[in-house]
C-alpha cells in the first residue's frame, strides 16, 4: 500500500464517524489484507485460499476445500488454527449457490464469535464473504483470496 494514502486513510474516515464505527479497525484490516494477499498472486486462479499471519509474523495458506471447510482449533477440521481465541469447531464454509464467487460464513457457536470485515455474526448465525474479505476468529484474522467454483456433483 502506498504509504501516503496509509498515512491519509484514517483522516479519510474522520468524517464519516457515524457511519463508521471504527476507522481505525478499518485501517487495520486493509493494513492486513495488503499484506496477505500480496502473497497471494501466484494462486491458481480457480482455488480459494484462507491467508493469515503465523506466530512468527509470516504469511500462512490453507486451501478451502469445497463443498464445505470446518475452521477451528481441534485436529479433524480442514483448517487447523492453534490459536487460544479460536474454538475447537470455530466456523463452516460453502459456497452460494452453484457457482458462485460467495461464501455463506456460519458460526457454529463459538465462544470469542466470528466477524466478517468486522461484522460480528450472531451466535450460531451466518454471513457471506468473497475474495478479498476478512474473517475474524475471536481475534484471529484470516484474508480470503482466489475465486470460489462449485465442487463437481
């Protein structure tokens, strides 16, 4: 990211405080996703991939295996985040639809919630997301990059 609009962003929100609750958690995010999918460029392009930063600070990549992926802190889900904000079975993903670039978010009860670009679904509820968005686990962020295809019946 350029770092004069870094520099600028937050004054950009300063106006919109009623509309924006938190600019600076706003900023964060795109800090965030800047960062991730940068890396990202080299996906296939049918693939989905989640994106996060590991305990050392590097950029971690897990597939979204399809029709459906289990987030979550214990060993038989499909995507494993040893993370103390993170619940055994945090959260489940499927795409929309047939094909489709969405993908419906569902909490599965989680005890720190889920978020998507910061909005926090209600307990056991769902949401949708696509390439680009960022989820929130507790207080564990992954980026979402690639294209969703649906899975061959």
């Amino acid at each position: 990211m350029d770092a004069d609009l870094e520099e600028r962003l937050p004054a950009l929100y300063q106006g919109a405080k009623n509309r924006l609750a938190a600019p600076r958690e706003v900023h964060r995010r795109l800090q965030f996703l800047e960062r991730v999918l940068r890396h990202a460029t080299a996906l296939p392009s049918p693939e989905l991939v989640l994106l996060w930063l590991d305990a050392r600070g590097e950029v971690a990549a897990r597939s979204i295996y399809l029709p459906e992926t289990v987030i979550g802190r214990e060993a038989g889900c499909d995507v494993m985040i040893d993370d103390p904000c993170v619940s055994r079975r945090h959260c489940v993903l499927r795409p929309v639809g047939g094909e489709s670039a969405w993908l419906e978010v569902e909490d599965l009860g989680s005890s720190n919630g889920t978020r998507i670009n910061g909005r926090l679904l209600p307990e056991k509820g769902r949401g949708l997301a696509r390439d680009g968005d960022v989820l929130e686990l507790g207080g564990f962020a992954l980026a979402l990059a690639g294209r969703v295809e649906a899975a061959e019946a």
